[in-house]
C-alpha cells in the first residue's frame, strides 16, 4: 500500500510538471503619495480624466480572474510595490480547485491583504518606489519555481504609475536586473499609466517585451467608465501568453531600440560619458547646472581619473557630488 501510495504521489507531481507551462509574475506599484496626486490620462480630443486607486485595483483583479479562466496549470505571483517597500502578496496556482478556493475568497483574502501593505506603508515619505527589490524578489521567485518545475515560461507584468524622472537612482540595478532576465529567458512587460519611462521602455526592449504608455488612450472616447476602459485595455494587450501573440498584428508599438539613456536627464543619446565603475551613462562631461565639469559620479561617488580632469582649472570642477 505505501509503495502504491509514493507512485500515486509522484505520478501526481509528473502530471503537475506537464501542466505547468505559463508563470505570471505580477508587480503592482501601489505607491501612495503618487496615487493621492493623482494619476491624469489624456483621452481624445485631450480631455484629462484621473484615474482612482479603487479604480485600478478593480481592473487589476478583473485582469486577474480572465487570467486564471485561461488554464488551471498555470500559476501567478503577485508583488505589491511602494515607496519603501516591496512583498509577495500571492503566490500559488490559479486553479481554485487545487487552493481549495472559490473566485470571492481568493480575490477578497488577495485585495485585504493589498490593502493592508498600503497602509502598512501609507507614511512613507520617499516618492520613488523600490521596483529594482521588487523585480529581484521577482526573479529570485523565479528561480525557486525552475527548480521545482520544468519547461516553464515565466513573464513580468509590471503596472508602473511613476514619473518620467524616476529610477534613475536605480538604473545600474534595474539594466542588471534587464540582462539577467533576458539571460533567463524572462520577458518583463511593463504597463506606465501615469508618464513615458524611457529605462522601463529599455528594459521592454532588452528582455523582447512590449512596453505601453497612457497614450494608448488618446485615441478612446472620454466619456466611457474609465475602469472599463483601463481593464479592456490591459485584457487586450498583456492577458495574451507569448506564443500567441504574434498571431497579433500591432503587438509591439515600441521601436525596439537600445539607445543609451543617460542618468542625469533621463533622455536618449547617441554619445555617451560612461562611468568606468557603475557604468552610469551621462550625456555631457559637465554638470548643466553648474557648468562645471564632473569630478566624481553621482551615483557610486567614484572619483574620475586623472586624465579626464588634466588641464582643467580648480574653479572649472564640480565638487557638489564629492
């Protein structure tokens, strides 16, 4: 009886392995100080319309159940993001079935407990929101589950609320973060609802994955329920697996471009001033600010060696990073 039971147990995780084909990691950055400046949408005829965070955390769990109507196999994690802060909210297989789950009780039990990191982290003060932790806990998961599962396609979902200037901070981290993915064969789709961040485009672009930004509603009628229209929008364009979605035409909107960014402005350049540590790019070897050329890195605080600053007077350096 036992040797029948161990078959049965393993014939049950051969039959698992086989299913599983497709993970969704899913980031949501419920960053509070940006969400109570509100996130404004352009629609036709420019017409602004902002967004509620109850609003998008309805189209976000709306996107999620026509998820889990896709395949019982698959499975989904999902990771809320702030300013301070990052956590596994769920991770499991989608199938209700196998958590013992109905629909109501996963996505209750999943939206208190999003709720409540809010409002666990609701007195941050940082505006930027920690997505390099976020995207590594993201792919260490990942790792995790390799190793349990075989032939298994993971893909990042990430829904982005920042500002153009964000990140910058961590561009080092998020472009390691771009290449170990594209290494692993993981592609980060990223959804920037609030401006157009040209490192997160970067990132669509290293890993092969497709990056939009609210202009996709500048070509949609105002006047609909903007919940609505936000959850068709992100049905359309992220619910459909990898392989079926170059039976689309249009995927990809971005041109897929690699152009160096640099750190100081966050714009694409085609010369670049590179710091031979970090490799932080820079579009001009002195500070627009202060007119005054460099003298050390803004990021890692690495001094310059002495052949870029030969022949330079005292008063010409900036010595505002030192």
């Amino acid at each position: 009886m036992e040797k029948n039971e161990e078959t049965t147990k393993k014939d049950d995780i051969i039959k698992d392995e086989e299913l599983v084909k497709n993970h969704l990691i899913l980031i949501i950055d419920v960053n509070l100080l940006i969400w109570c400046e509100g996130v404004q949408i352009k629609f036709e005829n420019n017409i602004m319309r902002s967004l509620k965070l109850h609003e998008f955390l309805k189209s976000v769990f709306q996107f999620i159940r026509f998820y889990c109507v896709m395949c019982n196999s698959e499975r989904i994690c999902i990771i809320s993001t702030c300013s301070n802060n990052c956590k596994i909210i769920y991770e499991n297989y989608i199938s209700f079935a196998k958590n013992n789950l109905t629909e109501n009780d996963f996505c209750s039990d999943t939206y208190d407990k999003l709720v409540n990191f809010i409002n666990e982290n609701k007195k941050e003060k940082m505006s930027e929101s920690s997505l390099s932790s976020a995207l590594t806990i993201a792919l260490c998961y990942n790792n995790r589950i390799r190793n349990l599962y075989e032939n298994i396609n993971t893909r990042l979902f990430l829904l982005d609320i920042s500002k153009s200037h964000y990140y910058t901070n961590q561009y080092t981290q998020l472009m390691n973060i771009a290449y170990n993915a594209k290494r692993n064969n993981i592609i980060i789709d990223v959804f920037s609802l609030n401006y157009k961040t040209q490192i997160l485009e970067q990132i669509c672009n290293i890993t092969n994955g497709l990056y939009l930004d609210n202009t996709i509603f500048q070509s949609i009628n105002p006047y609909g329920n903007i919940q609505d229209i936000l959850t068709q929008t992100i049905i359309f364009w992220y619910l459909p697996s990898v392989n079926t979605r170059k039976y689309f035409s249009n995927t990809y909107l971005n041109e897929d471009t690699n152009i160096a960014v640099c750190t100081c402005h966050n714009k694409q350049i085609d010369i670049a001033y590179i710091c031979s540590c970090c490799l932080a790019i820079y579009c001009s070897e002195k500070n627009l600010q202060t007119n005054k050329d460099r003298l050390s890195c803004a990021i890692c605080k690495t001094r310059f060696t002495k052949s870029l600053l030969r022949n330079k007077h005292v008063s010409d350096l900036d010595f505002s990073f030192m």
